[in-house]
C-alpha cells in the first residue's frame, strides 16, 4: 500500500466525485425511463411503434443497468492499481532499461490490467444483451479479431505518441510541455 500525500488524495477525491456523478447521472436516467413505463409522448401516438418504444426502454435499462456495474468495477480495479502500491513494484522491475521502453511498459500496466478485467464484461454485453436485443452481429471469431486489431493499433498508436513525449521530457527541459502541446495539437489536427 503506498502514502496518500495531499495530491494523491485531491486525485482520488476529483477521481471518486467524478465517478459518483457518471453513475447518478445514468441511474437518473433509468429512473426516467422507469417513470414514464413506454408512454408514448403526445402528439406522437401515431408516429411510434409501442412495442418498438418498449423494447428501446428495455435494452437502454438493461444496457445502462450492465454499464454501472462496469464503470463501478473497473472505477475500483483502477483504484487497487493507484493504491496497492503495483505501480511502484512494477517500476521498480523495469526501470533498469532504456527510459522509453520503461515508460511504455509502466503506462501499458494498468491498461493491460484493466483491458483483461474488461473482456468479461464485453463478451457479456456483445453475446448476451446485444444478442438477447438482435443488435449483434459477431461471430466469437470477429469478435476476437476485432480486439485483436484494436490492441494492435491502440499499441502503435501509444507507442509513437509516448515514446515523443519522453523523448520530450528528457530532451527539452522547463520547456517539455510546450513541444509536446505542439506535437499532440498537430497530431490531433
């Protein structure tokens, strides 16, 4: 377990508040969608299917119902990771080698970490709620070459852009931030 300093618990306080609000927001609007129990609006009546409507409240409860007990467990695998003190265990491994590749590694820790604990919960979405709505149209074979493709471009895409801003770091001194503010505004453009 590591030190909570005043900036850590600043994180950690923005960091829970933020996550509290994402989740009261999706509850209130499950409970709207409760509240008004595939009511046609007026003047609508003739426009929309009930069953349709009906349905859609169903996949849009179920689907945010299933999207709070993810953000809830990967909110918390996030906050084992900041304070279980692996961050600082893992550097401590990998900080004998070339300071861009040590970076690359410690920052792609905790995005395996969290990747692996998510899979379950994509799996279950795409197979189980999209499949139960007819919204899927994967195969387990496209699924995983999707996820495949992603961790390869994700992993190209992560490595140019960190491996600049260390270069960065290391390279420019006081005036890391304004190179780096350059290079991810024209990369973003």
């Amino acid at each position: 377990m590591i030190t909570i300093n005043s900036f850590l618990a600043a994180y950690l306080l923005i960091y829970l508040t933020s996550s509290i609000l994402d989740v009261t927001v999706d509850l209130l609007n499950t409970a709207h969608l409760k509240r008004f129990n595939g009511a046609i609006p007026d003047g609508f009546e003739d426009l929309v299917d009930e069953k349709k409507l009906s349905d859609m409240e169903r996949y849009t409860r179920e689907n945010t119902s299933f999207g709070i007990l993810k953000t809830v467990v990967s909110k918390m695998i996030f906050i084992f990771i900041i304070l279980s003190g692996l961050l600082p265990w893992f550097l401590g491994i990998i900080e004998e080698n070339h300071y861009i590749l040590a970076g690359l590694l410690f920052f792609a820790f905790p995005g395996v970490i969290g990747f692996v604990f998510e899979l379950p919960f994509d799996y279950f979405h795409t197979f189980r709620i999209e499949e139960r709505f007819g919204f899927n149209t994967n195969t387990i074979k496209t699924w995983v070459v999707d996820h495949i493709k992603s961790i390869l471009i994700s992993v190209i895409l992560f490595s140019i852009l960190l491996s600049f801003l260390l270069f960065m770091i290391r390279h420019t001194g006081s005036t890391w931030w304004l190179f780096a503010w350059i290079f991810f505004i024209s990369f973003q453009l």
